[in-house]
C-alpha cells in the first residue's frame, strides 16, 4: 500500500477523502455544534503534512445519510469552522464542484477546500458503477493526486472511496495506513494471550465477527445487551433485557466451537438491572442467572467488571468493541468504565475498534493516549476483524 513518502504534492492539488461524520447537536441557540471532534482531528497529521509539501487540499467528506437530496441540517459548514480552527486557517465550503474549481484556483500552497457533503450527489453511494464512476471523473477533474483518509469508509464501494482513486495517483494517509497496519496485526501474529472484549446492543452485528474471531483468540468477554442473547443460550431468563430469541442456536453453535478450540467464553456473572429504561430507574444488581421478571439488563455487574478486568491485565493483546451497557446514563456506565480503565493501565497492545467504544472512553473522560490505537472505524474495523477484504484498502494495492 502506498504511503504519503511515495507522493510528490508539491504545487499540486491533492483530493483527500476524509471522514468526518462528526455526531452534531443544537446549541442553546439553535447553532449546529460539533459534539466530538475526534475524527477530525484523526486526520490533521496528514492535513498538516501535506500544506506544508506545498499542495493545496480539496477534502471530501460526508455527513449523516442524506440519501442523495440536499439537506441543510447535514451540511458540513460546522466541520468547516472546527477545520478552519485546528488548521489556523480558513476552509471554504464549496456547494459545488464547479464552484469547488473555482475556489482552488484561488487559493494558494497549503490552502484548504472542503466540497460540500458528498452524499448530497446520489452518485457517490449508487449501486450503479456507472454513475459512481461519472461522479468520480467529475471530481478527478479538480486535483493531480488522491489520499485516503477516511478509514471510517474504507469497507464501502462508493465514488469518492474506491472509483476516485483509481482515476488519480493515490496513497494511504497516515490514519489509513496507521490503521490497516493495526488491524493487519491483529489477523496476523498477535501478542498472546489475546482478548476480544465484544459489547453492544446485538449479537446479529457481531456474529461474522465471532465467527471469524473463535479460531483466532485465547479470550472473549461479552458484555452489553448482547450478553443476553448469550445468558438465554445457557438457559437462563433475562426478564425484560435485550433479547434476540432466533440468535440463541447460533449462540449455542459458537460456545460449543469455543469450547472445543479451549477458548474462555467470559459471560457476565452479575447484571445491573433496572425497572425501566431511564436514567432515575430504579436499579439493582442481581446474579446473571436470576434476573426479575419486567426488569431489564443496562450492565454488566461489579463482579463480572472485575473479572473482565482481570483477564485483561494479564492479556498479551486486548481489542475492544462494543460498550458494556448503557453508558450514557451515569447508572449504567461503570461496566463500560471498568472495561476501559483496565485497558487503559495494561501493558498489552490495547486497540478499541471505534464507534460507541471509542466515543464511550471520551465521555467518560478516560485518557486516550494510554490506548495503542482508537480506531476512527467502526464497520470498518468490524468488518476487517470479519477478515473481509476492504474494498477503500484494496484500491491502493492495485497497480498505478
């Protein structure tokens, strides 16, 4: 895979795909804010690098799922300011790709255009090659080179990922590269033992997962609401929990597979239930084994945060994917909490796969520095720990 050393950018154009579908909310004055910038920040190291080589950058991003129609409520003028003051310089949105043109041809080494939100063109995300392909030719027109940088998109087939960078000289930047060398790693030769911490509201979006994980890992440790579906395969009732009564054979299937392979299938021991789903619920934590009829599972328990706690310490590798429960409400967090704080103070190598992982260690303010790498990815890092072929990374091994 090419890197940005491999890139000559100097005077050029230089087209980056970045991802920076930012979660936003509306402020007191009914501004659309940013609520966690992590994502663009993610990308300011090649940003960075590549003003200072001299190129001018259009950047390509998307933001929400607008279906191909224009709409004002995900436009990216709110990552335009953020980006504007991470980089100490203006970013202008152009609505256009001609108007894109223009603003290029304005701007001088080391200025920045940020196309509007690709996804408003229906092009970019058609199952028509075709028309991907014609949105592609379009945007090639405006630069000399393409960068991928949006990790978070690399596992989809759309204009602006995969057509674009077959049209251009391309590269991985660095977050891409720094990602596919990760998750490399992790299908490769891992420091053992290795420990797969899965969380999350279903065992349906995991299930290629662990399917492709079973062969691969010492440990797994299964935590959130998917957690039931694994309690009721043991026979156990969940009360009102989060259940998904036709995944308990296929449950059944990859306990029975783990325990021929000697795999430690960790399942929660205790559970913080609660009467409804609200954040002044009444709460209990009760063995996993009698939960009450009408209460509903948002944790896991002390004892079983402990014991995952635990089997992390001692663990060669650690991946993480998925929080433990309802971290969002202060009654249910300390699961999720516990999960990240002994990642956090392990001397494996600790990589969270993204998503509500990544965004649960930011809200509850644990360290990210004391993390080898947080991925930027979520259905990008799962589906590379399904061992799919991601078609964003295949693009940039093809021949030039």
């Amino acid at each position: 895979m090419r890197s940005l050393d491999d890139l000559s950018v100097a005077g050029s154009v230089v087209i980056v795909r970045v991802d920076f579908n930012v979660p936003l909310a509306d402020d007191e004055h009914g501004e659309r804010v940013i609520t966690d910038t992590g994502r663009i920040e993610a990308a300011l190291p090649t940003l960075d690098y590549l003003r200072d080589q001299g190129a001018r950058l259009l950047l390509l991003a998307h933001l929400g799922r607008p279906k191909g129609e224009i709409d004002p409520a995900l436009s990216l003028l709110p990552v335009a300011r953020a980006l504007s003051e991470f980089l100490g310089t203006p970013v202008d949105v152009a609505p256009t790709i001609d108007e894109a043109r223009d603003l290029l041809e304005r701007t001088g080494p080391g200025g920045v255009v940020l196309l509007e939100n690709i996804r408003f063109d229906s092009r970019e995300t058609s199952k028509d090659q075709a028309e991907r392909a014609a949105l592609a030719a379009e945007l090639a027109t405006l630069g000399d080179v393409f960068v991928s940088e949006g990790f978070g998109v690399v596992h989809r087939e759309q204009a602006s990922v995969t057509d674009l960078a077959r049209l251009l000289p391309n590269a991985a930047g660095r977050l891409v590269h720094k990602e596919a060398s990760v998750f490399a790693q992790l299908l490769g030769e891992p420091a053992r033992p290795y420990a797969v911490v899965l969380g999350g509201s279903k065992v349906s979006d995991k299930l290629a997962v662990i399917g492709n994980l079973i062969p691969r890992v010492d440990r797994l440790l299964i935590g959130g609401g998917m957690a039931f579906t694994f309690l009721a395969a043991q026979g156990y009732s969940v009360g009102a929990s989060l259940l998904e009564a036709d995944q308990i054979p296929t449950v059944e299937g990859f306990l029975e597979q783990a325990k021929l392979r000697g795999i430690e299938v960790a399942l929660p021991v205790d559970v913080v239930v609660a009467d409804r789903f609200a954040a002044d619920a009444d709460v209990r934590v009760v063995p996993a084994d009698q939960i009450p009829d009408g209460w509903m599972g948002l944790d896991i328990g002390p004892e079983t945060a402990r014991r995952y706690a635990e089997l992390i310490s001692d663990a060669g590798t650690v991946v993480w994917n998925g929080p433990m429960g309802v971290f969002e409400m202060e009654p249910f967090a300390p699961g999720t909490l516990a999960v990240a704080n002994a990642m956090a103070a392990s001397s494996a190598m600790t990589v969270v796969g993204g998503g509500d992982s990544a965004a649960a260690i930011r809200t509850l303010g644990v360290d990210e520095s004391a993390f080898d790498h947080i991925s930027t990815g979520g259905g990008a890092s799962l589906e590379f720990l399904e061992g799919k072929q991601l078609p964003g990374l295949a693009v940039l091994e093809e021949e030039a």
